[in-house]
C-alpha cells in the first residue's frame, strides 16, 4: 500500500474535523461518538482514530481550527473608534448566528460541550481575544475624546460584552422578522453604545 504524503494526511484530517463540525453541533459533546464522526466524514472508524485518539482530541482540534482561522477585526481609520466599536459588536454578533463553521464551533463552545475543561479553555480563549479587542477600542475611545478618561473602564468594558450577548440573544432567538434582525442589531448596538459617549 503506497503511503499517505503530508497534504493527503492534512485532507484526510480536514475531513474529519469538518464531519466533526456537524455533527458536534447537531449532537453536542457527550452525545457524539467516534463512530458519528467517522460515519459523517465517510471514513472508517480506524483512519479517524489514526488522526486523533478520541473524541476530546477530535473537538479540541476542530475548534482550534476554527479560532485560529479567524481574522481579527479590522476597524476603518476614517471611522471613530466606537462606531468601529459598533462594527466589532455586529462582526461578533454575525459570527454567532451566520451559518459557517465559526457558528458551528461557537455554538458547540458555548451550548454543546457540557463544561469539559478542555474544551471551556478554548471558549475562554474566544472571549479573552474578544476581550482585547474591546478593550483596544475603548482605550481608542477614551485617547480621541469620545469616552471620559475617568470612567470604570472594566465595568464598561463588561458593559460592551453584555451589549454582544444580549443582542446575540434577541436577534438569535427572539421572534424578529428574518428581514428585520440585522437592522435592529444595529439600531441596538448603536442604542447601546451611545450611552458611552462623553
């Protein structure tokens, strides 16, 4: 039998975390087995186990994937730091809800992996790079002028998280018009982060 090169193991492993994506996100963590993901990736149970001892290796890497493919915000120089601010919070928010695979795996992350460590880390490392970002844009805020200098700034830093969340959660799963939600995450997340300025 002629042996695998580096590209055809990395094909065969992007398959599996492909298949793992769907099916983890349909079953969530402790209902999926090796065998699931095996069946969905098309292979057998034996060449996924030749990639990943099991399913906690499988998940881990899939994730990992997924949070290093993901491009970090942009903001435009032209534009002020919160309404970049804003333009973060629908990006994240879009993440959320958009089908792809970063949906998949957030979802997963936050819903489906029964507060297993390893894997909680990987939603910790999520929010620490949203964190950052939040941060770095508030600190962009406060050097122009359009937040005051003396304001707590974790606690308005916490605030512009909840602004995430609690948009995610009525645009996800409120009772919005599909042609509607978009334009009222936006209408909230501008509300929302009005409340900041100076």
């Amino acid at each position: 039998m002629a042996r695998k090169t580096k590209e055809d193991a990395q094909k065969t492993r992007d398959q599996i975390l492909d298949a793992a994506e769907s099916v983890f996100y349909r079953q969530g963590f402790t209902l999926t087995t090796m065998s699931d993901i095996a069946g969905t990736a098309t292979l057998s149970r034996g060449a996924v186990y030749g990639h990943y001892k099991g399913k906690l290796e499988v998940a881990t890497a899939m994730a990992e994937r997924v949070i290093d493919q993901v491009t970090p915000f942009q903001g435009d120089a032209a534009l002020s730091p919160l309404v970049n601010l804003k333009e973060y919070c629908l990006q994240e928010i879009c993440s959320y809800i958009e089908p792809s695979s970063t949906q998949k795996v957030l979802f997963f992350l936050y819903v489906g992996i029964d507060d297993s460590p390893e894997l909680l880390q990987l939603r910790y490392a999520w929010e620490k790079k949203r964190i950052a970002q939040i941060d770095a844009l508030l600190r962009q805020a406060i050097a122009v002028g359009e937040i005051k200098p003396d304001v707590d700034f974790e606690l308005v830093s916490l605030y512009c998280q909840s602004i995430i969340e609690g948009v995610f959660s009525i645009v996800h799963f409120g009772n919005l018009p599909e042609e509607q939600r978009w334009q009222k995450a936006e209408q909230l997340c501008e509300y929302g982060l009005q409340r900041l300025s100076s």
